[in-house]
C-alpha cells in the first residue's frame, strides 16, 4: 500500500504504537511519572525510604481497588459514581453482621455480595430503564450512603477482630497486605481485559453499543456484569478501608469518586467508553499518589492537595477531549 | 422447492408511522434480489425484518418453507442470514479480526476457564481477507480506516460464516467506482456459490449488474417485480424509475 522507505512512516508507526488507544499507555503520563520520581528523591532525602515508598502504595491501595472497576466501567461507556458509598455500606454491613456474631467470612461474603447487588440495581436501571449512568449513580449514591447512615444511627463501629485488621496493618514477605490485595487485582483484571470476552465486550460496548447489540452480544446483560464487578471491588475496598482505620462508619471514603474517576481518566481510559486499559490507570494512581507525598513532603499545606487533584482531573479530560478530536478527523 | 426466506402479509408499524404494509417477497437460493425504493419507501425496514432486529408488527417469515421468527440478530445470523447495515454498525475501538468476530469469539481452553483464541481469529481472518481479495490488516483498528476499508471489514464480518442469504443495505454507498467493482464481483462469486443476495442501492446500474430479480417498493408497498433480463437496460430502467416514483400506475 504505502512505500516503507518514507522515514515518515517509521516516526509514525512508533507515534501509533504509543498512543493509548492502540494498545500503549499514554507517553507523556509515563514521563511524568518519571520525572516526578526523579525529582522528588533529588529533593527530599527522606522520599526514597522503603517506609515512604510503601507509604505511597498503601495510600493508593484502596483507591486502586476501586479503580480498577470504575476503569472496567468507563471503558464499557458506563459511569459508576456510587463506589465511595458502596465501599462505606460494605464496611458497614461486616462490622454489624460481626456484632452479631456471625463468623468473618460470611460477613465478608455478605458484604461483597451487598456490592454486587448495588452493582446489579445500577446496572438494570441504566440497561433495562435507559437512565443516563451519571444520573443512575449519584442517585444510588445518595440512597446507599443515607441507607448506611439510617442503619448505623449514624454511628461508627470500632472494629477488634485481628483477622479483619491484618488487612490494613499486615504484611506479606514485608509487603503490606493493602498492597497485595490491589496488585492482584490489578493482575487478575489486567490479564483478563484483553484476553477473555469479558473484556472485549467491554469494548466493544463502549465503542458502539448498537454495533455491538447487532452482532449478537448480549449488551445489557454484560453492561450488569460490568457494574457488578465495579459494585463487589468496591465492596473489597470498603473492607480494606475499614482494617486501615480499625472502624466501620457511615461517613467513608467520602468523595472517593474523585479520586478514583481522576485516576481512571488521567490514566488515558476515554470518558466516551471504548478505550482504556489498566496500566494507564495503574501509572495514574502512582502519579496522584506521588504528587500528594510530594505535596506532603515539602510541607505544601493539605487543602492545595484538593486543588492540586482538581487541576490534575481538568488535565485528563482537556487531554482526553483534545485526543478524541483528532482521532475523529480520520 | 421452497424459497429460502419469504415474507407473507408482514406490516411494520412504528407508532403511528407505518414503514411496511401487507408485503410478500420471496428469495430462493442462489437468487440475487434488488430492492429498489425512494427514501424513506421502507427498505431498511424490510431487510431488518429479515435480519431480526425488527419483528414484524403482522405477517409473518418463512425458512424453507417452514415458519421462523428471529427474536434477535442472534437469531438470524444461526438461520444463515447475514446483514451489512447502511451504517456499517462496527466498533471504531476494535481491530479488522475483532469487528470480524464480534459475537462469535473464538475461544480455548485455558484450565479451567475459557479464554479468546485470538491468534487464531487474526489468522482465520486473514485468511478470510485474503481469499476475498482483499487489502486489510487484521490487527488495525477499525476506527483508524478510510469508508470504503471499513465497508470490506463489514462485508468481510459478513462472510466469515458462510451465510446462506446475506442482506445488503446500501453497500456501494461509500465506495470508489474501483471499489464497487471489487464489491460487485464478490456479490457475482457469491451467487455462484450458492449464497443468496438481497441488494439494497440507489445506484440503478449495480443493480442491474448482478441481480436476477428487483423488486420495487413504495410507501411501504411491494408495487412491482422485475426481471432485468427480459428487457433491454433501458426499458428496466425507465420502468424502475416509474415504479419508485409512482408516475405510470400499472400492474407488474
Ligand atoms: N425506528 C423507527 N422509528 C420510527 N420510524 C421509523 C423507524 N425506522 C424507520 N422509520 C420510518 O419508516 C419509514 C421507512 O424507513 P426506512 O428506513 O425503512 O426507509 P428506506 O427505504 O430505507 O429509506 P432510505 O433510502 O433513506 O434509507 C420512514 O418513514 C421512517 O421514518
Ligand atoms: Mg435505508
């Protein structure tokens, strides 16, 4: 077709292999990434310690969690805003099931599966019913957090069960358990998009609905077993959630849906569905991460962090938006 | 012998609107059958009747001979029946082989899960390309194409399981003169394997080209039936062009 000798073709063909959208991660979020490092540990001797290290991953561990499903989400064309609710009713539900004696991993297994119905009500409503996600959601959001609030009293439960704690304080060959439980499902759900139906469908979903409906997919069905899944990682986190701060209360992860969709987007996964992938979002939450250490480090006043994320997340959609564009062009 | 698919008495309401009313049409094997009409005269409609994404409102769909109904494209597709819509209805984000496959994933075992085989769907489609005489990367992502790549990625999605009858919506639509050719000697090979055809186009003389039988609709009606090959191209023409536009009145 084209003459292979241009030199243009080599620049472009290396261009095409780093765009994330054909299967790389974003180039300038690995560059930013890097130089973040690099300049952190030149400017504080303190950022290269193994404690601080872990520290950063034990700070992004639970927003991971989350965010691998809201990745898997927002590739599908979906938008999943009641995580942080979702994560608050879980950690809920364990510690009220492990007041009434009921045995840790039943009340694990209750709590996941609470997650995974919330997953299957914003899934019905937005397949069966058509109700725009966003709107789906932040409603779910709303009657999930003040259910946890009505059930609780609005009261916290403070958790004893060394079993459950070990989730937040524990150690495996010196890797914190946080650490562990999101690098797995990074893992699981990393190997599993490109290489099982689960994951094309995602895409294929996100990319077209309609295409993907005339080709025999079961669309609404898969659009629930997308939000399920986003519905029981939540779930998990709440659970993370509550070891790391050794209580349960309605008020968690408040607000976490920024983080989490930031890290998503940031991470180069369309806001339009159709194109994303896990690494992106991986180096994303490792970017965040590595600027509020920064930010923390250098004595840089906490509320900047809020506005530091803010001004990061407008990054991603401007990015996200400029790159849509061209692509369109075609 | 029976026709391979045939619609008997099928109307086709949409709300208020009736897009189909009280049509017949028949298709045999190996036929190649035009579909002419103006805009909005119901030939979409008709062609997704056949392609189960719509059911008929009334009437009813026959499969050699006996009657079938396709409660979903899913459906259709088992039956044999193939469809390129006029959108060409692809996913930009996948590449050529998963467009190919989409719905039909071919899969291995892995332990105890099952996982896509897609070595062997890149292969199966090259091969498919290929054998189609087509110029098409099976790992290039679909969204990335010109119209006319994207249209052979949907004809080829549509060949790739031996279809029985393959329903074409408007297929020229977006392509070069050279390219219509490459498309209509597909359309003549088919035939000669055996597929049927049911062509959907504007372009008069395609129609003429390949199709043994063209059927004319209006308003929703089938208003007449053709043979292209009884008359010279002229006479065809001017009484297609009567038909569709209603000029003329006179039975068929
Ligand atoms: N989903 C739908 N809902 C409502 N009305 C519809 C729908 N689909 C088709 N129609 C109406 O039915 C009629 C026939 O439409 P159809 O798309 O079948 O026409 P067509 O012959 O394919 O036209 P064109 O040549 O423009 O493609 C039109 O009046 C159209 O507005
Ligand atoms: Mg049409």
């Amino acid at each position: 077709m084209s003459a292979t000798t241009r030199p243009v073709s080599t620049v472009s063909r290396l261009r095409s292999a780093l765009r994330p959208a054909e299967g790389g991660v974003n180039p300038g979020l690995v560059a930013a990434l890097l130089i973040l490092f690099v300049l952190l540990a030149v400017t504080s001797p303190y950022f290269l310690s193994s404690t601080n290290l872990l520290n950063i991953g034990k700070a992004v561990a639970i927003t991971g969690i989350v965010a691998v499903g809201e990745t898997i989400v927002i590739i599908a064309g979906g938008f999943d805003l009641s995580v942080g609710s979702t994560m608050a009713a879980a950690g809920m539900t364990a510690a009220f099931l492990l007041g009434f004696g009921v045995p840790l991993p039943v009340a694990f297994a209750a709590s996941i599966l609470l997650g995974i119905l919330i997953g299957l009500v914003n899934g019905a409503i937005i397949s069966y019913a058509r109700i725009n996600p966003l709107i789906t959601t932040l409603a779910t959001l709303a009657i999930v957090r003040g259910l946890a609030y009505v059930v609780s009293g609005g009261r916290e439960i403070v958790i004893s069960d060394p079993a459950w704690l070990s989730l937040g304080t524990g150690a495996i060959l010196g890797i914190p358990v946080m650490i562990v439980i999101v690098a797995v499902t990074f893992l699981v759900f990393g190997w599993a998009m490109p290489r099982t139906i689960f994951g094309r469908y995602a895409y294929a979903i996100g990319s077209s609905a309609r295409a993907a409906r005339l080709s025999g997919v079961a669309v609404d069905r898969w659009r629930l077993a997308f939000y399920v899944t986003c519905g029981g990682l939540a779930s998990l986190a709440g659970l993370v959630l509550v070891a790391r701060t050794g209580n349960a209360q309605p008020s968690a992860a408040l607000g976490v849906e920024l983080d989490v969709i930031t890290a998503v987007i940031l991470g180069g996964t369309s806001l339009t569905g159709g194109r994303g992938r896990l690494a992106g979002t991986l180096i994303a939450l490792l970017v965040i991460g590595i600027v509020n250490n920064g930010l923390t480090l250098l004595g840089v006043p906490s509320y900047w962090q809020q506005v530091v994320k803010g001004g990061i997340l407008l990054a991603a959609v401007l990015y996200d938006e400029l790159h849509r564009g061209r692509r369109d062009e075609r | 012998m029976a026709p391979l698919l045939e619609l008997r008495g099928v109307t086709k309401t949409f709300g208020s609107v009736t897009a189909l009313r009280d049509v017949d049409l028949e298709i045999g094997a190996a036929e190649a059958v035009g579909l002419i009409g103006d805009n909005g005269a119901g030939k979409s409609t008709l062609v997704k009747i056949l392609s189960g994404v719509y059911a008929p409102t009334a009437g009813a769909l026959h499969l050699d001979g006996s009657p079938v109904s396709f409660g979903s494209p899913a459906d259709a597709r088992r039956a044999g029946v193939e469809m390129i819509y006029q959108d060409l209805a692809l996913c930009d984000d996948l590449d050529v082989a998963a467009n190919i496959f989409l719905g039909r994933e071919l899969r291995r075992r892995l332990g105890p899960i099952r996982i896509l085989d897609r070595e062997r769907m890149a292969a199966e489609a090259a091969r498919m390309i290929s054998e189609l005489g087509l110029s098409l990367v099976p790992g290039r992502l679909v969204g990335t194409m010109s119209g006319g790549e994207r249209q052979m990625v949907a004809v080829a999605r549509a060949l790739q399981f031996q279809p029985r009858l393959l329903l074409m919506d408007e297929p020229t639509a977006a392509l070069s003169a050279e390219k219509i050719r490459v498309l209509l000697g597909l359309v003549e090979e088919l035939k000669r394997r055996g597929v049927s055809i049911l062509l959907i186009s504007h372009r008069f003389t395609d129609i003429l080209h390949v199709c043994d039988r063209i059927v004319v609709v209006r308003q929703g009606t089938v208003v007449g039936s053709l043979q292209p090959h009884a008359q010279p191209a002229e006479q065809t023409m001017a009484r297609m062009t009567e038909l569709m536009t209603g000029d003329r009145v006179s039975a068929a």
